[in-house]
C-alpha cells in the first residue's frame, strides 16, 4: 500500500504587528538615537521634528503611543498634548530635558499621562512605555461566577456610574471620555471606596512602577479626574493620600 499522505501543516499564526510609537523630538541627535534604541527592542518608530508635524502624524492614527518633548517649535509639547486631549486618550509620555517642577507639572496638567528626564535611560524608557501600553489595553479581571454567568452591574455613586466590564464612565448619563491612567486610577479608587490609598500605593497599583516615582503624577492625575467626574468624589487625606467617598 502506498504511503499515507500526512495531513498538511497547519499555517503558522500571524505575527502580531508591532507597537508603534510617534515620537516627536526637535534635536536630531536625540531623535536618531531615542528611535534606535526603541526599535532595538521591537518597537515601530514615526518621528516628528516639531509639533505641528507630530499634530499632522497623530492625526494619521497609525501610532498606539506619542512619546513627546516638551520644547518643541512652532506648537511646543504641552500645546501638542492639549490638542491631543481635546480629541483623543492615546497614551501621552513627555520628555523633559532638565525634569523641571514647572515642565513636569505642566506637561501633566496638559493630559500627559507620564514623564521621563532626558537624557533617557534606555531601560527605564521602555519600562515606562510598557507600563503605559498596559494601562491602554487594559482588561479588568472577571471572577469565575459560582452559578450561570450575568453581566456585572454598573457601579453607582450619586450621579456617576462605572461599568467595570464595558469600562465606561457616565455622569448624568452622559458618557466621560477618560485617559487610560485617569481610568485605572478610578478603578482603583472605586474598589477601595471609604479606604485611604497613598500616593506609593497607586503609583504601584495604577502606574505599575515598581519603585518609587513622582508623586506629583499622582497629584495632577487626581486632579484631572476630579474636574470630569467631580471635585467631591475623591477627598484629600491630608499627609497620607485620597479617599473614594462611599
């Protein structure tokens, strides 16, 4: 008898495509070796030398993160993030040259959601990044059900209700459109309810960092969030951190 033919391979999966990154950066040297250094590690690299163009890039929708300087010409960093904010909630890292309080801060009142200090360490740069892709895409964990599945019900709070499965956010019924670490920090606000959360703690909860940071993205992330969903919702521990009220 002759031979049986094996059955043929199945075809291999697709290759996830890679994760792209805008990055807009007006020194050249800078922008060469930032770009390189993050292909290194698999990354799609679009450059930008000024903001206008990183504006027109953005625009094109082909990036999953913007990492940008804060001096930029014609429309700096933080004019660029604010025009980002108006429309969208893709991921934002500034970059600082000298980690100014008044960059950083601006930089994060402008809706950025992080912030690195040129020169960049290499690793820490792409710690950071991959941190903030997490909070983009992230899925919040579903308990197995003890009986037949049912969709989770919103959680409520006066005016404002959070479904945790949809992850959505309405106030008055209307929908909030929130940035992804203004969203996992609500998350994270919202299953402590009545619970003092420190600072440390939601940098290591909400901004995966494992170390210390920057408090102050804690402070500007919190007060973003209380402008969209309300000043009274989250109460300042004097000392210690903030409270989600029950």
């Amino acid at each position: 008898m002759p031979d049986a033919v094996p059955p043929p391979a199945p075809a291999p999966a697709p290759a996830p495509a890679p994760v792209t990154i805008l990055l807009v950066e007006d020194d050249e040297v800078i922008r060469r070796s930032v770009a390189m250094a993050l292909e290194r590690y698999g990354y799609r690299v679009l450059v930008a030398a000024d903001g206008l163009t990183g504006l027109e890039l953005f625009r094109e929708g082909r990036h999953d993160l913007m990492l940008i300087d804060v001096m930029l010409p014609g429309l700096d960093g933080i004019g660029l993030c604010r025009r980002i904010r108006e429309t969208a909630t893709d991921p934002i890292l500034m970059m600082s040259a000298r980690g100014d309080a008044l960059d950083v801060v601006s930089g994060l009142e402008a809706g950025a959601d992080d912030y690195v200090v040129k020169p960049v360490d290499t690793a820490v740069l792409v710690a950071r990044i991959r941190s903030l892709l997490r909070r983009a895409a992230f899925v919040p964990p579903v308990a197995e059900p003890a009986g037949p599945a049912e969709p989770a019900a919103p959680l409520v709070f006066g005016d404002l209700s959070l479904d945790p499965a949809a992850l959505e956010v309405r106030r008055g019924g209307e929908r909030i459109a929130l940035a992804p670490t203004e969203l996992r920090l609500l998350l994270e606000f919202a299953a402590h309810p009545g619970i003092v959360l420190d600072r440390q703690t939601l940098l290591r909860e909400v901004w995966d960092y494992g170390w210390d940071g920057d408090t102050r993205v804690v402070d500007l992330c919190v007060q973003r969030l209380r402008k969209k969903i309300g000043s009274e919702r989250v109460e300042t521990v004097r000392g210690f951190g903030y409270k989600w009220k029950r």
